[in-house]
C-alpha cells in the first residue's frame, strides 16, 4: 500500500494516475478501503467507523465533537456492556434448560424478569436521543405566512444572501427555495416557499401545495401571518412578526417582531432558533443515534421485552438470541457486506 501526496494541479493528478495505472499491480483505493481494512482487521468497530464517516462530513463544530463522540467508542462501550449483561441472563437460561431440576425454577424466573426490564429500560433511554440525521443533515426551518408577509426577505436576511428573488408583487415565490446555513455553530436548512391563499392559477396552486407539505413536515415553522391562520404540523411553531419598520401595530400579535430592512429583531430570532434547536440535537460532546443504529435498538428492545412475558425457556433463549445478534449487527460482529457498503459509500478515496 502507498499514499502519493503531489501537486494540487488536476493535470499532474491525472498524468500520476495514468503512469501507476500502467503498472502492474497498481490499483486506485476505493471509498473508504483503508478505515475498512482497520474493520476487517479488528482496530475498528462498525459503530466508530460510522463516528468517522460523520467526522468527514462534518461543517459545524457540533458535528464534528458529536462524531468524535462516537468515534471514541463512547457508544461502543454501551453496547458492550448491554452484551456482556445479556449474556450473563442467556448463560443463566442455558443453565436453568439444562439443569431445571436443580434449583429454584421460580426464583431464576423473577431474576430473569428483572434483568430484563432493566437492560430493555437502558436501551429505551438510548432511543430517546437525538437523531444524527437532524445533526448531520440540519434542522429544518420552514417560514410560512401568507403572500408578500416578508418571507423572502427574512430568507435572505437569515441565509446572508439574496437566494430567493425579492418584490413588492405577492405571488412573487412559486416553489420551494432552501439553504443550509450554520447559525452559532447549529446546522440549519432554512426554507422559503409560496404564500398561502386561494391559488390564481394551476401553477400557484402547485406551489402552494407544496408549501403546505414543508410547513407540515419542519422541524420548526417561522409563521408571518396571522396567529389564527397558522399551520398545524409536528414542528415548533414560532409567531413572527415581519416588516416591523412598516407595521409597527404587528408586534401585538407575536414577542418576536424582525425587520428584514434594518435588521431589528433578527438576532433575538436566532437566538430562539438556536434554542428550539438544543432540544433537538445532541449537547456538545454526546453522540447522537442514526436512523440504522435505531432501528437495531429497536429490534434489540422487542426481542428483549419479549422475555418478559414468556414462560418457555426455549422462546426465551431464542429472543435473547435475536437480541444479542441485533447488538453485534450495531458493531459489525455480524453484519452483512450491504450494510458494509452502505456505511463506506459515503467515505472519501482511500480515507
């Protein structure tokens, strides 16, 4: 194996590969060989791998200690300590199979219970974490209100660029315009969409269905217009009141009242963005929990509740069978090269 380090020019990069190509034995690494060959090695396991991949992607500070979170082993230490209590209680299922005529069946019974509801407990606080994909991908922040309420202008004003085309003309936004944005070291994709009213043509009528299903599905929604009309959805919602330069009687309907033209006001908005956000993403220095280590969980916590309620040792062995085999699946102990691949496809050359 040889790493080349040269100069940055594209030309002398192509010419490079084309003389080692020519070579024999000389191929180039493939996304994330290396780090895979550390897996495959035993010098990593699947969870910090998965730690890694999120180090390189990383644009914020916050996502860059929650990646180091995991990729010291932080969670990897749970689940090792969730395998080593969960085989203990298969050891002493084995046993009581074996050996049922020898001690107190109905004792072992109760132990057994217990141990499992305190390791399903554990792993369900494990669920209550924040999602890495909010980490990863950015809080999503829709604002919404009707035409010409000042939504583009706060866009741009947010964003710090003229992304979406601003006029005194409502109707003037017809699709969605997004943004990723750090705002005190949070990701944010920041949205801005049609305003909501009777659509004059099929075109609008598009827009506004499309700016329906954003509200409905933000993390947070900024609302421009009236208290009454906001949206309903599983988001924050958060009463703006824009054009406070213009508008001044507007401030009664919300605590929050901006101008896209002076500035007044954005600050105290950021502020409650980033607020409403610390709720949702990991504080700094944790880790925070993917989409597929979720789901194993998941099936690792049904498996394991299911020993709870049943009486025969044979079912009970094989749930804890399940569980234990959903645990190694989250470090790579047992995995499949899909799931491999998955892991690695996002993982620069070599890397």
């Amino acid at each position: 194996m040889a790493e080349f380090q040269c100069h940055g020019s594209h030309a002398v990069v192509r010419a490079l590969e084309a003389a080692l190509v020519a070579m024999p034995g000389f191929r180039r690494a493939e996304a994330g060989e290396f780090t895979r060959r550390a897996f495959l090695s035993g010098k990593m396991d699947l969870a910090g791998i998965e730690g890694l991949g999120d180090l390189i992607a990383a644009e914020t500070a916050l996502q860059g200690r929650a990646a180091m979170a995991m990729m010291g082993g932080v969670f990897s230490r749970k689940i090792e300590s969730w395998t080593t209590d969960l085989r203990l209680l298969a050891a002493q299922i084995e046993a009581q199979l074996d050996f049922s005529d020898e001690g107190d069946v109905s004792g072992a019974d109760l132990t057994r219970i217990t141990a499992a509801i305190e390791i399903s407990a554990d792993m369900r606080k494990e669920l209550q974490r924040p999602s890495a994909d909010r980490l990863r991908d950015g809080i999503r922040v829709a604002i919404g209100g009707p035409p010409n309420a000042g939504k583009s202008s706060l866009f741009n004003q947010l964003v710090g660029r003229d992304a979406a085309i601003v006029s005194p003309h409502a109707g003037t936004t017809r699709d969605v315009i997004e943004a990723s944005v750090a705002l005190n070291g949070i990701p944010f994709v920041i949205s801005d969409s049609a305003g909501l009213r009777e659509a004059g043509d099929e075109i609008e009528q598009i827009g506004i269905g499309r700016a329906e299903a954003l509200l409905a599905e933000a993390d947070i929604v900024l609302w421009l217009g009236r208290p009454e009309d906001a949206p309903s959805g599983q988001g924050a919602l958060v009463q703006v009141a824009a054009k406070a330069d213009l508008a001044l009687a507007d401030r009664e309907a919300s605590s929050l009242y901006v101008s896209s033209v002076t500035g007044e006001g954005i600050d105290s908005l950021i502020e409650e963005l980033c607020a409403l956000a610390g709720s949702m993403l990991p504080v700094p220095g944790d880790y925070a929990l993917s989409q597929r280590q979720r789901a194993v969980i998941k099936r690792a916590v049904d498996a394991v509740d299911a020993c709870t309620g049943e009486s025969d040792e044979i079912l009970v062995a094989e749930n804890l069978r399940q569980a234990l085999a959903a645990l190694d699946e989250l470090t790579g102990r047992t995995t499949t090269e899909l799931v491999l691949d998955e892991v690695f496809r996002g993982f620069c050359i070599g890397k």
